[in-house]
C-alpha cells in the first residue's frame, strides 16, 4: 500500500482540482492562471495594506484584510484567510498595532502560499 501526500496546511488541493475542472481538454491549465493572478493581486494588497496601516486608516485596513481573506479562500490559501480574518478584526476593533503584528504574519503565510502555488502550478 503506497504513502498518501502529505495533507497540506497551506492549501487546500480540493480547490486546485475544482477550479482546474472548470477548464476542457487541451486548454490551459485554468488554476495556473488564478494562481498567477492571485499572487500579482495580493502583492499589490499587501503593499496597500502596509500603507493603509502606517497612515493610521483603520476602515482601509479593513477593507484590504476583507479583500485579501475573499482572495485566500477563492484559492484555498487555508493558512491565509484566518490571518486576514484577524486583521480585519483588529481594524474594526480600532487596533493598528495588532493589525500591524498580523500583517507580519500575513506576509510570512503568504510566502508559503506563493511557495505551494508555485509547486502545484509546474
């Protein structure tokens, strides 16, 4: 009896599979370009983000968190969402410090995201 993969806490690989499904035989790989979009897309977030917290503008913040989680979980980033969750969270609640604490976070979560992307996507 063979191994299974190991389960990812990254990503969640159903999501790969359904949005790949959606494309026909002999077109393109249809996640490849959601991955590559994504990831040019929360770049840009995760500047904006930064911005947003260093001008002190809490409904910004909220607003990219909320955007960026959507994002996350359109993908399945599985490990991303629940940290854009607790910014947005925190910038409702009126604390840039702890938004900014979670933004660290985020930036690391999404390296990983970028790294499991680039991996399913070859």
């Amino acid at each position: 009896m063979g191994l299974a993969a190991p389960k990812s806490t990254v990503l969640d690989v159903s999501v790969a599979a359904a949005i790949r499904a959606l494309g026909g035989p002999g077109e393109p790989d249809v996640f490849a370009e959601v991955a590559r979009l994504f990831l040019a897309d929360v770049a840009i977030h995760l500047s904006a983000l930064g911005a947003a917290i260093a001008a002190g503008q809490k409904e910004s913040v909220r607003e990219i968190a909320h955007r960026l989680r959507g994002g996350a979980l359109e993908i399945g980033a599985v490990s991303m969402a629940p940290v854009c969750a607790a910014i947005e969270h925190a910038a409702r609640a009126g604390s840039l410090e702890d938004a900014a604490a979670q933004a660290q976070s985020l930036d690391r979560e999404f390296a990983l995201v970028r790294q499991e992307l680039e991996q399913v996507t070859q």
